[in-house]
C-alpha cells in the first residue's frame, strides 16, 4: 500500500501478485500525481492488481507509453481517477465505485482492456467529453454503474 507510486527517470517497480493500493496523491507538486511513470522509468505489471482508494476529484494518473497495468480496481467512492493519456490493461478493469476518465476535457487518450471491463453500481467510465479510442473485449455495466462513450 502506497500513499501514491512516482517511478523517475530509470527507476523501475515490479508489482507483486497481489494487490497494491494507492491511498493518496503527491503532495509535494503542483500536478497531482497518485501514480506518474516516466518516459524512461518501468511499471512491471506481473499478475498484480493496482487499486485506487482515493476519495478525491482531482488526483492524475500518467503511464508511460509502451507500459501497461495488469488488473485494475477503481473504489474511490465520490473520487474521479483521471488520466494523462493512453493507458493499457492487460486484463481485467473493474470500476466499483467513483470515476476513471480523461483529465482533460475532450481528451484524446486511448484506453485499451484486453479483458473484462466491469461498471458496477456506483461506477462511472468516462465523460468529460473523452475523445480517444476506447477499446474493450466485454464490457459489462451492471445496473447504477455509467458508461459514458467516448466520441473517438
């Protein structure tokens, strides 16, 4: 469990098989970074699963490109996860409670799960005008879970 996760310039972070939490964002920047990957830093995702926590509106993930997560958990109750960019799953997306989105209004990111998405009741995937391609293999959206479509 992590407040949040920065990997810089040359560093590198192997997830484990379970699950690693992020329960805040960086404080000590004026972008709110909870998990930030560099261009030249490594997310190894294994089989582990990262999950959001956070209850607030404004806290940003940014993935380097070519780096993908394995599993991911949104259940940040009223919060809203957003993305700088392109972000790559490579198994399963479950939305439990609060947002994951574009940060930027008619943002152009790409999402890609390369296996279940699932919105339960009181998750959201999408808005804010999202631009990119959204590319899913199921997509499941259980009764009071939203999916607001991309216009990409």
């Amino acid at each position: 469990s992590f407040g949040s996760l920065s990997i810089d310039s040359g560093g590198e972070y192997s997830a484990t098989s379970g699950i690693t939490t992020l329960t805040d964002k960086r404080s000590e920047t004026s972008v709110p970074y909870q998990l930030f990957v560099h261009s030249n830093g490594t997310f190894n995702a294994t089989t582990g699963t990262l999950k959001d926590t956070f209850d607030d509106t404004a806290h940003r993930w940014a993935i380097a490109s070519g780096d993908s997560l394995y599993d991911v958990i949104i259940d940040n109750g009223s919060g809203i996860t957003r993305l700088d960019g392109d972000l790559d799953i490579a198994n399963d997306l479950d939305v439990v409670e609060g947002t994951i989105r574009q940060h930027v209004t008619d943002g152009t990111g790409d999402l890609t799960v390369d296996g279940d998405t699932t919105i339960e009741d009181g998750g959201t995937l999408g808005g804010n005008g999202d631009a990119g391609d959204y590319t899913f293999v199921k997509l499941i959206i259980d009764s009071g879970g939203t999916y607001e479509a991309t216009s990409g």
